[in-house]
C-alpha cells in the first residue's frame, strides 16, 4: 500500500490490486466516501497517481544515466 496526500486529497493504492481509495478531504474529512471510481474524480486520480510516481522514482538513487543528460526537469 502507498499513499499520498497533496492539497485537499488523499489517495491510497494497493499493490496487485485494480482499485484505491480516493478522498476530497475538504468535503470529506471522515474518509466516508471513496472516490476512486468517480466518473467526476478522473482527472484528480491521474494527476495525484503521477505525484505519487513522482514521489516514489524520487527516493530511488539518481544513477546519472546519458541518456537523461540534458532532459528537461518539469
């Protein structure tokens, strides 16, 4: 399990698994309502699924490949 919390939302995923947890703290403060299959909560899923990839590739060692010389930083 790895979790994220960014602004106003909290996001949990489980390994091996096709489903999380998704929540709008600010409307949701309790967890009560899950998000996570919300037609309406898409967007917010990818962007806080690439923070948390993000976050994760960060606490990896940089190897300084060629490759990624020069690569520009977003």
């Amino acid at each position: 399990m790895r979790g994220l919390r960014w602004e106003n939302w909290k996001l949990i995923t489980y390994q091996d698994r096709n489903y999380g947890e998704l929540y709008d703290l600010a409307a949701d403060p309790d967890e009560v309502i899950n998000l996570w299959d919300s037609a309406d909560h898409i967007a917010t899923k990818v962007v806080l699924l690439q923070k948390l990839a993000d976050a994760l590739l960060a606490l990896e060692p940089k190897i300084g490949a060629p490759w990624n010389t020069g690569a520009p930083l977003f």
